[in-house]
C-alpha cells in the first residue's frame, strides 16, 4: 500500500476546485464542506501532490497564480433514479466518459442514511465523507454551478426522503429500473433482509407519479434492454433528453474511478472489472423463499415503471 502523507506534511492548499471529473463545486481538504461526491477525499495526499491522477488534473498543483475553471448553470442536470443492482454504476461510466459532462455519485446517500437510520455496508464511511444535509446537497450540488454543460447525477430513488421535491421541476429525470427477481437476487448479497425501502421501486414509482403531475413525461430505461442493445438505448437517452450521443460512452477503462463514492468497495467490483456493458444473460438464481412476499410487491411496481418505458 502506498504510504499516504499526513496532512501536517503538506502546505495548506488553496480553496480546491473539484478534483476528478466532478467539478461542479469546490470544497477544501478537512473542511466543513468536505464530501464524497465532490471527489476529494477519494485521493490520497501523495497523489494529490502527484499532480495527475491518469489524465485528470489534480487540485492543489495548478500553475503559480492558480486555477479557476469558469462555473457555470448546466444546460442538462440529469438525475438518473435508480434501484441497487440495476447497471447504475455502469450507465454513470458511460457518461464520465463525455467531455462536455460530469458525473456525480449519489450525493444524497448520506443524507438518505441519517434520515432513516438504515445500515448499510461503509455506513459510517458514507457519512463522514459526504454532505448529511439533503437540502444542501441540492442547493449547492444538484442545482449547482458547474464548469461542462451537462452534469449527470446517478441517484437511488429512495434516498429522495424528508426532502422538497420541487427542484426536480429544474431537472431532468429518468427513471432506471430492473426486473425485481433479478435485481433482489443480486441484492442479498450486500443486504440480506432488504425491505421494500431498500430496493427502490415504491420510491420510483412516487417519482414517477410526481414528475407525470407536473406534465413531464420521464425517460424510464429497463436495465436489460441496456445490456441488449447499449448503443440504441443510449442513442435513444441522448434524443429523448437532448443532447448528442457520444459513442466513447460505450467503453472505459477498467477499474475504480475518481468519482466512485466511498462505498465502492462493497458495491462495484463488477462494473470495476469491466471496460463496458456487460452482455445481458438472464440469471438462473432464483429468491429466496422468505423474500417472495417481496418479490411480489416489487412486481407491482415494476409493471408501473415498465409501462412508461420506450
């Protein structure tokens, strides 16, 4: 492992832009506005000293005078609510890989776990990196300045709790989802007594019916016709959304990337494996007895979503 460096080594850096590709707010090592999903934290002081993490600039090794890349408002804020399990992670590397965009993982999943008290895999990891206060984070992060005209926010719709929904009227939304036998046999693995809450589906069916009450008529994927066939579905996003499609969205490099949030290493070792959409093949695992009373529930509120989708 490589050594880290004591922040007492280090000259005390400047207010910091957002390291990485996240650079839709600013934030300082060690201060009050620290967050996970403004990337900072994610690199260690030695790679910050480093001056490069691949091809990204790093924060703190700009040129003598320093560095302020312009803000600005976003022409496209895309939140993406999703489910667990359901290729979120993978569509929000599809859209790192833009350069006229930023990604943003999960900004309100620390507000979401000191608003229900659930335990999760890195819990106490998640709240002492990102924001806890839902309201900040969409003040100063969702409806943020940003310095690319797009900005993609991958969101899972349950961490939507005890917040105003009123600025998803400033957004663009789509909604992602997946076959609940698939996805609640993937998620035992992390959660092994999920409630409805943790899967997802009753919070997207709320937003869904929230974003058709104000005459928007939401982007639903299904996560497998994603796999099936990723360039037309994603052609398909970037039309119905408006912007163009990209076809580097379609690969990456392996591996972790500056944006994963500190939970990545219970959640993302399948998408870190992998340098695109993995081919679709439908799972043989069946769920567990004791969840199928669930299993049932979820159905229903697939068949919701399924019905809006293209």
């Amino acid at each position: 492992m490589p050594k880290v460096h004591n922040r007492d080594d280090v000259p005390a850096p400047r207010p910091l832009w957002t390291a990485g590709r996240n650079r839709c707010s600013s934030a300082t090592p060690g201060s009050s506005e620290r967050s996970d999903s403004y990337g900072v934290q994610n690199y260690t002081w030695e790679t910050l000293l480093s001056g490069h993490i691949g091809d990204t600039h790093v924060p703190g090794s700009e040129p003598e005078g320093g560095y302020d890349p312009p803000a600005m408002n976003p022409r496209v804020r895309l939140n993406v609510w999703s489910g667990p399990r359901n290729v979120s992670t993978a569509l929000m590397y599809a859209f790192a890989q833009r350069s006229d965009a930023r990604v943003v993982d999960e900004p309100l999943y620390a507000h979401y776990l000191r608003v229900t008290g659930a335990d999760h895999p890195g819990r106490d990891l998640v709240l002492a990196a990102q924001e806890n206060d839902g309201e900040k984070v969409v003040e100063r992060e969702i409806l943020g300045p940003c310095d690319r005209p797009l900005v993609m926010f991958k969101q899972m719709a349950h961490h939507l709790v005890a917040l105003d929904r009123s600025f998803l009227s400033k957004t663009t939304n789509v909604l992602l989802t997946r076959d609940p036998e698939e996805m609640l046999t993937s998620l035992v693995a992390n959660i092994p007594e999920p409630t409805l809450r943790d899967t997802g589906y009753a919070a997207q069916t709320e937003i869904l019916a929230h974003l058709v009450h104000l005459g928007r008529k939401p982007v639903v994927l299904v996560a497998h016709r994603i796999l099936q066939d990723p360039e037309g579905v994603l052609r398909k996003l970037c039309e119905r959304v408006d912007i163009a499609f990209d076809p580097a969205m379609l690969t990456w490099t392996p591996g972790a990337r500056p944006e994963d949030g500190v939970w990545a290493p219970f959640w993302y070792a399948n998408v870190h494996r992998s340098s695109g959409f993995q081919e679709y093949v439908r799972k043989a695992a069946r769920v567990p007895e004791r969840l199928r009373p669930l299993l049932a529930t979820c159905r229903e509120h697939y068949a919701r979503l399924v019905e809006h989708a293209d």
